[in-house]
C-alpha cells in the first residue's frame, strides 16, 4: 500500500500532462475543439463566477459524469474532443487529468495557476446561474 502524499499525487500527475497557461486557454476559449470543465464546487462558483463557456463538474463528481457507461455521465466529457480541467490553483485540476487518463480520456490538460490565476491576468468570467 501506498502512502503518498498529496504534494508527491500532483508531482507524479503532472509527469505526461500537458499545462496550458491562462492565456493559451484565452485563445481557446469558443472552440469547438476543446471542452473547457470547471472541477471547483459549486460554491466556488457562485461565489467566484466561471470561465466562459465553461462546462461544471465539481472533482467528486468527476468519475461518474465521465464515464459513459454510468447514469450521470455528461456529453460534454467527449473522447473526441480536447478536454481542459482548471480548479482554483490547479491541483485538483491535475489530480483529476490524471483521473480522466485512467478513464481512458488521451486529449487531457490542465490550466496551469487555476482560476485565481486567470482572474489575475485575464478577470473575464461568467456568472453561474
């Protein structure tokens, strides 16, 4: 058995995972290309708002809305499409990346800083409804 720590799950998650900076997430926001998933809860969300055209799956929902074979799966976790996960600061972000490549998901990344960092360097975001 294991005994990891937090700190060694992110810097073993990050081995293979492609970081995108909050501004090559900028200029992908609108694509049909990408997913753009928000793994925050729901209450970072209504507190802090959503990137743009963000879809929401809050981390411990993660598994259960990305598999297709399971009742609560979302489309909006499609194989076929280049998926990016953002948390506040970017850890469970690469946690979950890391999740969604067991999954069988291959086109995974994550926003490098989270949505602190994009509200620093961009601030545009949606209110959740």
């Amino acid at each position: 058995m294991s005994n990891a720590t937090v700190k060694e799950m992110i810097k073993n998650a990050k081995i293979n995972l492609e970081e995108l900076t909050v501004d090559e997430v900028k200029e992908i926001l609108g694509s049909k290309d990408f997913n753009i998933i928000d793994i925050r809860d729901t209450s970072e969300l209504i507190e802090n708002g959503i990137i743009p055209g963000s879809y929401h799956s809050s981390r411990g929902h993660l598994e259960f809305f990305a598999d297709p074979k399971c009742e609560y799966y979302k489309d909006f976790f499609d194989k076929n499409k280049n998926i990016i996960l953002y948390c506040h600061s970017g850890a469970r972000s690469t946690l979950a990346s890391k999740t969604l490549k067991e999954m069988g998901y291959t086109k995974v990344s994550h926003m490098k800083g989270g949505f602190k960092q994009w509200m620093k360097k961009v601030g545009i975001i949606d209110d959740h409804e």
